[in-house]
C-alpha cells in the first residue's frame, strides 16, 4: 500500500516538474533566457537601407550580431509607420524579444505603452524625450547624439569655402547665402540648421540661411526640388535635414551659373555628388547599442553601463564618445587648412570648449512668439536630456519660407 501510494507521489512530483519545465521552456521562448546567456534583440526601423537614417541603425545592429554572434539573435521590421509601431512591437514581444531598439521620435508614445505593459522586456528609443516623464518604468529607456556639435563643424567648413570664394572673388560677401531643406519645425531640426548656421558664420559673418520644409522625412522628388529652388534662389551652400540624395543630386545637377557646394547628414554623398560634396555629419549608434544590449545580457542596468551623459533613463554623448561622427571631407572642393580646423574643433568638444548657441543673437519660438531668446547668455543644448530642445528661429539672419 505505501509503494503505491510513493508511486503516486513519484507521478505527482514528475507531472509537477515537466509543468514548470513547459513553463520555463515558454518563458525562454517569449522573452529570451538573457539570464543564462542568451538574448534575441528586436529593431522596429521608420525606413529602409536606401535612407541614410535607417542605415546608421543597421550598422549599430551589425555591430551588435558581430561582437555577441554566441549569444544574440536579431530579427527587424523595416518601414514601420507611425500608426502601426504597436502591432509591430506585440509582435515582436510575442517572437521572443528581450530587447527592442525603436528609431524614430513619433514611436516614443505607442514605445512606452508596450513598454507599461510588458516589464519583463528592456524598450530604448532612440531621439525621444519622454524618459523621465511619468510614469517612470524602469524599462523604458531613451537615447540619443548630439548631432548638433557635428552640424556646427559642417558649418565651419562651409564658412571657410564660402570664406574661400569670397577671397577670390568668385561671390561677394553679401552672396553667402546657405539653403537648408529640413524635415519638420521641430527642435531636432531647428537647432541642427541653428548650429550650422552659426559655425559657418564663425568664418563669415555675413553668411545668413534660407530654410525650406519638407514636411515628410523621405520624399526625394520633393527634397531635390527644394533645394533647386534654394540654389535658384542664390543660396551657395545647400544641407538638409531629411533622409534622401535628393538635395545631393540637385547640386550636382544644377545648371546655374553660380557654383554651388553641398553638405550631406548621416552618409557621405560623395559618390552622387563627387563636385559639389564637401563633409557630412552622422550619429553613430554602435556606442549605446552595444552596451545596452550587453547590459541586458548581464542583467545589470542599462544607464550604468554606457559611457554617456546620464539623466534617469536618458543617456546622450557627443564626439566625446564617438557618438557623433563627422564624414569623409572632400579635398578636391573644400578650402584650404579645413582639415586642420576640423582637428581642433574636435578635440575642442571632447574637451567641452566650444560654444555653439552663444553669440549677438535673438530668436523666436515659431510656435509662440512671445517666448524668445538671447543669445548673449549662452544656451546650453542637451543639457537636461540627449534630445534637443533648441527651438528658436534666429531672427534677420535665418528665414522660413
């Protein structure tokens, strides 16, 4: 009688072990055993290979499989729209992810909701601001580079070009005039094409910048007939903040009888635009993917373990840390001693040196007039989160049309 009932018992306690192995067992499947070494990343993309945005990413995820290819598995959803992100973020939870990257500001709201609502998974969004804001989840993150120190260094190099043409009489200074096709009004944009402006004017003082808005990220047929417009406008100098070669091939398309020069944002547009290119600019992501993705692998927190600035569960960096990337510079179109400028104004950010958002200056919040500023006191950008929040339009010297 007790040997059957101890079988009994023998029966209970297996049919109670392979219950919690089938449950282990689907716990591994829906949130990756990062635990015991083992991690599948997920990567929620607003475009494709063909933009130079999304490109950047996909190196950082390159990267990623390449230095954890043991113990990583990595799987990505490419041109996700705004509207669909949180079908695409319940799937990939549901596919086993431990951690998923999100790469453009607008997921950030639909991010965090998934991210309230699935604890057991790390969410970093990347270029968004709402980290710190309620409600605070421990695994919701968000990051981003301070973009603006690199688009003041293409500023100082155009200024020397436009500064070179002036020497030599091929414009006057009342010519240098910069066009700049840009996404949205939005901080992001703002104080990018703020920062290029004052770099280049740095070397020119008379240098002034149109801007033309695109109100789309990715439309190449309508971001190079902007910056037609611009150089038909006169504009010398043509950049952009959006995510097309459209700009790149209307420089080295134009026709007008005044030379033009062009400046790219996240890939070098040397090879479309070999005559006008000058330098570009790019995020690098690598440096806070990787370590975000280690640190989940290690179960140990995220803002500890990326060399960042850190506020909560923000964290931004600048050339400091290699998170801002200056492009390949064209010898053959850029002036002369531009390389050894470049050098020092690196080394300068790394050593906290330059200033960008300082000068004789007043501006205008677009989305309130009556919220200004001076510039004579020094605006200190990203000081309270990697996102920018530089967000006024310099007035008599940048024009909105």
């Amino acid at each position: 009688m007790k040997s059957e009932t101890g079988k009994k018992y023998l029966t209970t306690l297996l049919s109670v072990l392979a219950a919690i192995a089938v449950i282990c067992s689907i716990h591994y499947v829906a949130y990756g055993n990062h635990e015991n070494g083992f991690l599948k990343i997920g990567f929620v993309y607003v475009g494709d290979a063909s933009t130079a945005y999304t490109s950047n990413f996909m190196k950082a995820q390159t990267e990623i499989e390449k230095l954890y290819a043991e113990n990583v598995e990595t799987t990505a959803r490419y041109n996700v729209s705004e509207d669909s992100v949180d079908a695409v973020l319940e799937e990939l939870v549901d596919a086993g992810c431990g951690l998923i990257f999100t790469t453009s500001y607008g997921y950030g709201e639909k991010t965090k909701e998934c991210a309230e609502q699935h604890p057991d998974v790390q969410f970093c969004q990347a270029t968004c601001s709402n980290a710190n804001e309620d409600p605070l989840l421990p695994n919701y993150h968000t990051f981003m580079g301070s973009i603006y120190q690199g688009k003041y260094l293409c500023g100082v190099v155009a200024g020397m070009k436009l500064k070179e043409l002036i020497a030599e009489g091929r414009i006057t200074p009342e010519q240098a005039k910069i066009g700049y096709v840009g996404a949205y009004p939005s901080a992001e944009v703002i104080s990018d094409y703020t920062a290029f402006l004052l770099g280049a004017r740095t070397e020119v003082p008379d240098a002034v910048m149109t801007v033309k808005y695109a109100n789309t990220w990715t439309n190449y047929h309508l971001e190079k007939k902007l910056a037609k417009e611009l150089i038909d406008e006169g504009c010398v100098v043509i950049s952009q903040e959006t995510d097309t070669s459209g700009p790149a091939a209307a420089c080295e398309e134009s026709k007008s009888s005044q030379e033009v020069y062009y400046v790219s944002y996240n890939e070098s547009m040397r090879d479309i635009a070999p005559t006008t290119y000058l330098i570009g600019t790019r995020f690098n992501w690598a440096p806070y993917m990787t370590a975000a993705a280690q640190a989940v692998l290690e179960g140990k927190d995220i803002e500890e373990c990326v060399e960042a600035t850190v506020h909560g569960n923000d964290a931004g960096a600048g050339f400091e840390q290699e998170w801002v990337q200056l492009l390949e510079l064209n010898a053959y179109s850029a002036a002369e001693g531009t390389e050894e400028r470049i050098e020092e104004l690196v080394k300068g950010f790394k050593e906290d040196s330059v200033q960008v958002f300082y000068g004789d200056y007043t501006g205008t919040n677009p989305d309130d007039p009556s919220d200004t500023i001076d510039l004579r006191e020094e605006y200190h950008e990203s000081e309270n989160c990697s996102a920018p929040t530089f967000h006024y339009v310099l007035d008599e010297v940048i024009t909105i049309q």
